[in-house]
C-alpha cells in the first residue's frame, strides 16, 4: 500500500511541483489550499494516514505553523515539513517550536525532498509498530492483571 502524503500551499504552481516530484516515486497525494483544509482532510481520513504532511508556512485562512501545532496536538505521529521561501533563523526557530519534524526552504531540490520524505517515512513505520507493540503489551499486562485478581 503506497504512503499517502498530504500537501498544503495556497499557490497551485507548488501543489503541481510538489505532486510531480511524488507521485512518480509512488506515493498518493492529497492537496489543501490552506491549513484548515488540511486540517479537515486529515480528519475525514482518521485512522488511514495521512502518513506525512508537507505545509507552505505563509497561508490565507491558517498557517503552517498553526497546522503544525494542531497536527502534533492530535498526537497522531504524522510527521510534518514546513517547506518556505522564509529563510531566516526566526522561521526556523518557529518551525521547530511548532513541533516541525523537517523545515526545507524553497526552491525545493527534489532528491533532497526525497530522501528527506523517505527518511520521515522510516521513522513514522518505526513509531507505528512500537506504538502498535505498545498496545498490545498492555492489553496483555491488563487481561493478565485481570486474570491474577
């Protein structure tokens, strides 16, 4: 099953750059407008991904880091890149203060988005099953508990 990447910019131009750099590789791709969009469609897939968000900070309605800061509030482990043209050290900060797992500056190089998505994705996998690992850990300590009392 291919990785669902999740893509928000308010400028069509970057949502075809984006798409057109990851769809090749594989992956479906979901588009926003703007951070409530997104917000909306993470919502409407609940538990079948997004696998990875990838959010312009500078949009009408919300930004990204707003979007950033509710994403890691769902506490979902969805990983986040902010992409921007900001290249300051404060964008930076803010980004990471947000909660960003990844903040890239535009124009984007295509491999370096790549390997950073792929690299994301690895980390997701690895916190999905020892969250999944997790869970049934204490579904056994409980039935287990239960059985003791």
């Amino acid at each position: 099953m291919p990785n669902t990447i999740l893509i928000v910019d308010d400028e069509e131009i970057n949502l075809a750059l984006l798409e057109s750099v990851l769809k090749p590789e594989g992956y479906t791709v979901i588009r926003a407008k703007n951070g409530r969009e997104a917000l909306d469609k993470i919502d409407a897939l609940k538990n079948d991904g997004p696998d990875i968000v990838l959010t312009d900070i500078m949009m009408p309605v919300m930004d990204g880091y707003e979007v950033c800061r509710q994403i890691k509030q769902k506490d979902i482990g969805t990983p986040v890149v902010l992409i921007t043209a900001i290249s300051d050290r404060n964008a930076r900060i803010e980004g990471l203060k947000s909660g960003a797992d990844e903040f890239l500056t535009k124009p984007i190089e295509p491999e370096i988005l790549l390997v950073r998505v792929r690299n994301l994705l690895k980390l997701k996998e690895h916190h999905d099953w020892l969250k999944n690992k997790n869970t049934i850990l204490k579904e056994e300590v409980d039935k287990t508990t239960q059985e003791i009392r």
